[in-house]
C-alpha cells in the first residue's frame, strides 16, 4: 500500500505545473573549493537572480541527516542517496538545489543525475597537493598519518568526473572566476536569465 502511494504521488508531482529546477552538483577534493564557489553562486543566484536556493553542504548535512554513517564506501553511497534524494525533492518543486559533496564514486553520482532534475555536475578541479596546503583542518595530515581511514585523495579513491557539464580548476582561477564560470553556464542554457 505504501509503495502505491509513494508511486501516486510521482506522478502527482510530475502533473504539476511548477517551474523546474536544477541541481548544481559540486564534486571534488576534500579542500577544493566545493563550499566557498556553492555558498557565492547561492548568493548571485538570490540577489542577482531571483531564484528559490536551497544549499546542501556535506558538514552540515553529516551533522544533521546523515550522522550515523561513517566513510566506508557503502556509507559514502548511503550519505550521498539520501542528499540525491532531498536534492530532488527540492529541485522537482523549481528550487535551485547547490550541493557541494565530495561524493568521490561516478556510479554514485551517475544515479544521482538519473534521480534529480536538471543534473549539472561541477568537478572542483584541484590537486591533492594544493588541497593539503590549503587544510586548515589538518585532515590530510591526519589521513597520511593513518589516523582517518578512507580518507579520499589518500587512503581512499576519488574517480574524476569523466563528461561534467562545468569544470572549475580552483589552482588556476580565483574564486570570482569560479563563480562567473557557474553563472555563465546557467545563462547559457536558459536556467537564469
């Protein structure tokens, strides 16, 4: 009974008139850039744009809806179903969803693009190096030191976007540019206008 009302209620959804919305996928390193590039598009986005934002930011959603997962690879994927979930709830309803997760699987993140609308994978482009230098955190070191287990980038594998629709490398471009390469494309294909 329930899985018929899950299924009605789909297509109810997708009934509905509503503007569609988009979700902005940042994925990359530990360090990146992923937050401070989503947290100013969100602004541009609101102030400049007049869009309905909605921020996903992986520290805060481990702290409040993902707390009981640790970093195994199921666990990862498990963290990043619940997000592809949320995000597409939101962006079903035309909000525009910013979720900045390292989400290091393609398969995961290839089962998050067939989940949500309007899927825009942004690879954080950045070496691991400059990543390390810019940790204030100390992870990394920790990670080399084996006190973090499956930390990715070092003792766990992080699988490079293959086709993302925008690339930002962050150890070449500051993060205005960053950020004007994130609204250059959504004016390009008609999500701002």
């Amino acid at each position: 009974m329930v899985n018929e009302n899950i299924i009605a209620n789909e297509q109810h959804w997708d009934k509905k008139n509503i503007k569609d919305g988009y979700t902005l996928w940042f994925t990359g390193l530990s360090g990146s850039g992923k937050s401070a590039v989503a947290e100013r598009v969100a602004i541009r986005l609101e102030d400049e744009f007049g869009e309905s934002v909605e921020r996903l930011d992986g520290d805060i959603v481990r702290q409040h809806l993902t707390s009981d997962l640790g970093f195994t690879k199921e666990d990862r994927d498990m963290n990043i179903e619940r997000v592809s979930f949320v995000a597409k709830l939101l962006s079903r309803n035309g909000v525009a969803v910013l979720a900045s997760f390292i989400s290091p699987y393609r398969e995961r993140r290839g089962k998050t693009r067939d989940m949500v609308t309007n899927f825009i994978e942004v690879f954080v482009k950045c070496p691991v190096e400059v990543c390390e230098e810019r940790d204030v955190k100390g992870l990394y070191e920790k990670a080399r030191n084996g006190e973090i287990k499956n930390f990715t980038g070092i003792s766990d594998p992080y699988e490079e976007p293959e086709e993302p629709e925008i690339v930002l490398e962050t150890h070449k471009e500051n993060i205005e540019e960053s950020v004007q390469n994130v609204i250059d494309y959504l004016v390009k294909e008609g999500y701002i206008s």
